[in-house]
C-alpha cells in the first residue's frame, strides 16, 4: 500500500524510502567497526535505548519522502510542527525537504475541504486550542451549508477579480483560505517523522491534522517496524 | 523614530538593538587580539569587502528586535524568506526569533488589511508571480467593496459558528484569511534583516512586502549605516 | 563584571546584551495587545510557565555576546553542545552566531591548556565518558611535566615545518591540538545559553567545560535573574 | 563500485541511495498534477534551470549516506562546509545527518594520517590559506619521520597515562589530533553534497579534503548524472 485517501479529498502517498531498522543500528555503532545484517536481539535492545534516552540522531541516516493534498491549515500546522519547532521551539533540526504548490501563480481551480454535517466539533471545556465533542447534526448541517455557499462566494469573486485583469497575488484576498487544499512532496528523516506523528497525540492538535498522521503511520511502519514502535510509544 | 505605520492599519516598532557597525567589523578580526572603539576608514574597508565577497557570519553578531502587525499573507511570505529559505532554497540559517498570535485560540476581534480603490494591481505581463501596473480607479472601487462585503460574510458566519459551540479551529474555515491581521515579535540577526530586505527587491516580490521592507529599512539604518549600506546594494 | 578568568589562560568576557526577563515576558503575550514594562508576580509565574512547560521560543529574543578563549576541546564540545546537537540530537535551532581563529592561517604563537599537577583526573568507575577523583599529585607532576615536553616538541617541530616553507594547514599536524587555546566571539539567544548551562551538569560533561559554564552562569545572571532561576533549575 | 579508499589508510563508501534525476523533476513540478517517469528533455531544460538560478530546493528530495574514514582535521572541515557553513556562512540548512566515533570513550588504537614524503606542500604565494606547489623529496623525508615519530611519543604517553588511570578524556591532550583518523556516517541530500563538492574546488581548499570530495562525486555520479553534472559544473 502506498496511497491512503484522508478525508474526502485529500491523501498521503509513500514515494520512496531509504533504509531499514539496521540503518540506525548501524549509524549508532560507528564508533565500533561492526555492521549488522541481520536485525537481532541486541539491535532491538539498542533501538529502545536510543528512543528511551532520545538519542535520537542515529534516526536521521533512514528517510521517507511522502506527497501530501491537504487543506492549508493542515499543512501550516504541519510546517510548524517540524520545522517551524525546529526554530522556535528547540525540538530539533528538522531535516526535512518541503516543495509545496502556491496560490500565487498556480492556475488550477482552487478545491476546499468542508467538513460533513457529523465532522463539526464543539470547542473544548477546559482549553484555548483543540475542540470537544462533536456537535449536532443540525448544527453540522447549517454550517456545511453556509461554508459551501461562503467558498462559493469567494471563488467567484476571485475569478471574477482575475478575469477583470486582478493579479493572483491581491484577486487571492477573496479566498477562505484556511481549508483550501495544497499539495506539497515531504521527504523527511524517520527523527523528523516520528516528531511529527508524536506532536499528533498532544491533546491540543487538531483533529484534522491527526487523521493525516495516522496515514503516514500505516505507510511507514511496514519499513521501519522496530524504530517506530520504540519512537511513537 | 521606533514606530512606522504600513497601509492602515500595519505597523513595525523596533523594540531592541544590540551592537553596531563595530560589532561586525570586531567579530570578523577575532584571530587578532585587536578591537576597535571608533569606526575608521579600515573598518569601512573590512565592512565593503565582507559584503561583496559574502563573508556574512560576522553580520549575526548584531541583532535587533521588532515588533510586526501585518496581514497574514505578508508574515507567511516573510516567514519564507527567512526560516523557510534558510531550510528550502539553502539561503541560510536565519538565526531569527518568531513569536507570533494564532488565530485557534485568539479571541480579539479580527481585523482585515482591504487594498484601497487605487491599489488593486494588474497581473503582471510576462511573469507567473508578482503584479504590473495599478488598475482603474472603477474596478478598485469595485473590488474594494465586494472584499468588504466578503470579509463581513466571513466573519458574520465565523462569529455564529463561535456563538452555536463551533470550536475556533473549525470556525475559521469561514475568514478570508489572506487578509486577516496577526501581530508577531522578530528578532533577527543583521545577517538575516539584510537577506529579508534584499528579497523585496526581487521583481517577484509583492509590493504589500515591500511596504513593510521599507518600514524596516527606516528603522535599522541609523544602527548600522555602513552595514546596511554594504549589505542591501 | 564584564570578564572572568578560567584555568591559567583562558576567560570569558561578556561583550554585549539585548533584553531583560521583560523581553521574554512580553513575547509570549504577544496575542493580547499588553506590554509588561515592569516584572511583576504575573510575569514571574509565566517565565515559570513557559521554563517548565518547555515553551521556550520567547527566551530566543533576548541575546547576549561573548568572548571566549578556550582550549580547542573545549570549542569543539561547545559547538556540539550547541550547534552541534541542534543538528544532531534534536535539541533545537541554537540562535547563535560563532566566529572563531583558525589555526590554518593565525601566525600568532600557540598556547596551550595544561593541567596542573592536582588537576588530573582518573577515569570514571561506571562510565565510558567524563571522569572520577583526582589523581595524586605525584601522577599529575608526572603527565604535566610530559605534555609540557611534547607540546615543546610539537611547537618545535610544527614552527621548523613553517620556516622549511611547509604550508601551515599540513604544518599544524605536529600540534597536540586538543588543548590549544583558540578564541571566538559567541553571540546567542538566552533559550541557547541555557541549552548551554544544563549540558554541563550531565555528569558525563568534561570539567574543563564545566568551568567555562560557570563562568557564563556569573556573567548572564544579573541581567536575566528571573528567565536563568527557571531555565537552569 | 560502492568503495573508494583515500590515501593510505581512509575510505569513502557509498551506503545507501534514494531517489534519482527523476525525483527532483517531479519535486520542482509540485504545483502541476503531473509526474515524469521517464527523463525527457523538458527534464533536463528544467534541471539545467534549476542549478542555474539556485533554486536548489527539490534537490533535497533525493539523499545519500556514505561511511567516511578521515583524519580529524578533515572531518572538522568537511562539518564546518556543511552544518557549519549553514550556520555561519548563510549557506543553506544543510539537511545532514552526522554520526561520528568519538575519542572522548573509544578505546580502540589511535591511527594517524602522516603524508609521504612526496606530499608535503609550500605555503602558498599569495593568499593566507591553502598550498602551494609540493616541495622537495628531502624536506618531505625529514617531516614524515619527525610527524611519526612525535606520533609515536604522543600515542605513547596517551597509553601510559590510560595506564596510569588518567580518564581518556585528559590523557587525549597527547594526541597530535589533527591526523588522528576518525569514522562517520553522513547522510546528505543532493543540494548538501554538492554545496559539499563546490567548496572543494575553492583555491583555499585543503588538498587532503578535496582528495575525498572526489571519491564522493565518482560514488554519486553514477545515480543522479543529470542533475550532478549541473550543480557542480
């Protein structure tokens, strides 16, 4: 398996990947001129180590690049949680390559992600991030409505503005462009993935974002078995 | 001066400095056990051949702070000139501090940054980014209205959202939020203003960054006049 | 104090400073349209907050420069500790600026660390790093006295290759280098300096380090009290 | 051929691969819903595009790892090019992985880079850094034996005062460290390796370094020979 659909219109594809649970025994034993073949008892032993004691550098030599179509919002919570907190939060150097579509020149018709009348969440009780439970029906399906109608609204005055000779830059204004979608290629090293996917589990994180980590779990754990366990627990 | 207004409603305080021209010039001579008190014609020499040659470590030894409130497609934009380049067009290291309001859990009212009846730009002739010449007075008046008419949609419906129980992460699908104002404090190295300004120069810049670019340069300029001379020709 | 003498030869002397716990109080109300202008129990218990949480992206816009001299051990574990483990063990983006003399073209005289005939140590009992006791001072006049004849040697050997015209980046492989002084300025953000600061308690972190650490922790202190309490604790 | 030794002692061995020419067309044409599986011509246009104007992002999307046996003064060179100039020099976030053996607890026996007597080099005429042309036969002679016999005596009392207890971390003062041969893992993407390889044919380059930027280029020519002939020309 190497594309997992996330929502209606999004997904997360598995493109490439380089190494194996040995890469990181291996690169964790440089000091002593042994390799391993053969993942065994006292390799495993040695991956929980290193994730225990976050000695998680050996993690940076096994890499995976992904492509991603997501709304913006997810994707900027995405940049954040990596290199962003590699900046601002002193979470790490990312080691991440991130090449991603823009609004400003790409002519493609602009597509939303509207969540469906059952996916409207309540805000939290005890919390300024992150929402509760689900809401109504009801509700759901009023709100659906109107942002359909909303991104509606927005499009066209976005075309209309381009066809009226606006440049994509400004004609942009007009677009809700929290939950318009982007696609972007994602390569990353297992460190920087198994950061990403830990940060999903914060009780804060947004529900919309945590969907697409469950994908990048299931394309990857297949490659690295050992390493994600021990990382992600 | 420490504060500039940009359009209406932006502005850049400068709220720090540390060090000056002798700051950089010192740092570069830091083999030999000498240190200037007063800038001479040698330091000015040093200061012009590390600009040219793109010696620019010595220039992250001076820092200033400032505080930014701007829409949020000029802080995205801003933020990939410095952190996103540093890590994606191998620009550098930025050695910047970024701190800024997020709209999850914001509660203020939020406030939309609408080109004026006379600043709405035509596409750009023979470019996919950046814009031409100013439009018609007419369709700026015309666009100017309907993005107000939006933003008052958008919010209206974000508002009713908050109001029914919708969680804010959710809510804000309905903000146009190219536009919206954010507020955020910058740090940043000499190294990494300069780098800042001299990508507003590019033809592909968007003339609301520039605006800001120029607020920056009026600000920093009395702190480091042979510096920012050397470095931003 | 602005200077404060390590081991024989080396010191640490504090060049500049941007900020004060105010800095990092007020980055982190950056969403709510408050300054702080002076630190009171509100303040006191954020910085508190924000230490212990984690968060520590507003302790990056507050800076301080140094000057330091040290012994070349010394400035390579530093910039692992540093810069270093940004890369390396996902301990974050360092904010720092480094410039440093290089042996490959410096001409001045080389000196060296040597440590004292009480100041040997023996090798630590469960480790495979740092150390334990001090040795005797009969061993320690013995290894004191024979790297002061090698490093003669070595400065002999590595000056005759100089005046024999062999080129200084293959001359200096005659230097005992580990315990040469170089000097460097180091400019960095308080969220580093901290970083810093709590390496050197590790107990596997060489004493020669350590006593640089404490030289910084005296310098640093009396211009963030509140911030350095929280971050080093 | 994955294994290309290095003067006398040291190697470069290629160990792992991800990705292609391929990989970093389809990267650059993220915005586009469209992927080459095959390198056209239009691919090539678009790579000799992409080095040209620096666009150097999509070549983070295809890496390599090497295992790298060198003296230290060339492991420190080669760090300082890469995470180091990332750092300092505004060079780019260097996208690196690093593993390297340390001689703080490694016990295994010191071996040391000593040129032959024909590979001793002259200051160079007019620059501070770098070589010359190679001098006589005769003065190579004389320091080849002076460097392995000053190497001996530091291995030596760096033996007896382990043997006498000093903790490796002192008794490394011995060492005339700069030839000291360590090991390590690099794992780099392609804009890392050749912003690697482009600092090699610098004049003020050190020989011994550039000696195994050229292992590097023939192990990695072979997988991305488009895209590595427009980098590094």
């Amino acid at each position: 398996m190497t594309k997992i659909n996330v929502h209606e219109l999004g997904y997360v594809r598995l493109v490439n990947v380089m190494g194996s649970d040995l890469t990181i025994v291996n690169a964790a034993r440089v000091s002593y001129e042994k390799e391993s073949f053969n993942l065994n008892e006292n390799d495993i032993s040695l991956l929980k180590f290193l994730a225990r004691e976050g000695h998680t550098s050996p993690f940076r030599h096994a890499l995976a690049q992904f492509e991603i179509y997501a709304p913006l919002m997810v994707a900027r919570q995405w940049w954040k949680y990596i290199v962003g907190s590699a900046h601002m939060e002193a979470t790490g150097d990312s080691m991440d390559a991130w090449n991603e579509s823009s609004r400003r020149y790409v002519t493609e018709e602009p597509t939303f992600y509207i969540p469906k009348n059952n996916e409207w969440r309540s805000k939290p009780l005890n919390s300024k991030q992150g929402s509760g439970d689900y809401l109504g029906i009801e509700i759901g399906d009023k709100y659906s409505k109107e942002l359909e109608k909303l991104i509606e609204l927005g499009v066209s005055a976005y075309e209309a503005a381009l066809a009226d000779g606006v440049c994509a830059e400004q004609a942009r204004l007009f677009l809700p462009s929290y939950g318009m979608y982007i696609r972007w290629y994602w390569t990353a090293s297992l460190q920087s993935i198994s950061h990403f996917i830990v940060q999903r589990s914060k009780k804060d994180a947004q529900k919309e974002i945590r969907d697409y980590a469950t994908a990048i779990i299931e394309l990857i754990k297949p490659h690295f078995p050992a390493s994600l366990e021990e990382l992600i627990k």
